[in-house]
C-alpha cells in the first residue's frame, strides 16, 4: 500500500538545525511531485515546501525561504527537508505529502520543537 514515514523530527534550540526525512513506497515516487506542510497548534496546516517529481522546480513559503531546502533521491524514494537557521515560529508538526492526482498521500507527521 501507499506509504510515507517521515523521521528527523525532534527538539532543537533557536538557530539550531534538523534534517527531515521522509521514505516513500507502494508508488512510483519518480512521478510525482513531492511536499512538507507543517501544522502548529491552533493553526491550519501550511505548506513549507514543494519539489517537482525530477526536482529541478521547487517552491518554498515565505517565512521558510533561504532557512530551508526541499530535496529529492528518486533512487532512494525518499524526499528531505533540511531545516537550518531555526526559530520558535517553526515548532510544528512537519508532513509529507505525495501528489497524486487525483490524491494527496500524507504521512503520520513528526514532531519539530524549536525552543531554548
């Protein structure tokens, strides 16, 4: 079955970094378009970043542009999210998520504390 198992996840101090990973399987990972959403408590979920399926095209949000990077190993079905230059604004839960028209696969999520 479709499956994504984000790991990476844990409590880091401000300007602090984490790498995010995210394994992929039960689909052909090289076909889609892949992304992080984040959720904090009390909020909608957002989107962080998004790469398309050969990873030259890549979209961030504002508030994570030049702190972090979206990338791809399509022979490794895995997607990362290096986090650098942490604040206390990013504590979230962080999500995969598979583009699958006309589906949107997520993972269960891992935890981000960014606090000091």
């Amino acid at each position: 079955q479709v499956q994504l198992v984000e790991s990476g996840g844990g409590l880091v101090q401000p300007g602090g970094s984490l790498r995010l990973s995210c394994a992929a399987s039960g689909f052909t990972f090289s076909r889609y378009a892949m992304s992080w959403y984040r959720q904090a408590p009390g909020k909608e979920r957002e989107l962080v970043a998004i790469i398309s399926s050969g990873g030259a095209t890549i979209s961030y949000a504002a508030s994570v542009k030049g702190r972090f990077t979206i990338s791809r190993v399509n022979a490794l079905n895995t997607v990362y999210l290096q986090m650098n230059s942490l604040k206390l604004e990013d504590t979230a839960v962080y999500y995969c998520s598979a583009h699958r028209p006309p589906n949107q696969t997520w993972g269960q999520g891992t935890q981000v504390t960014v606090s000091s």
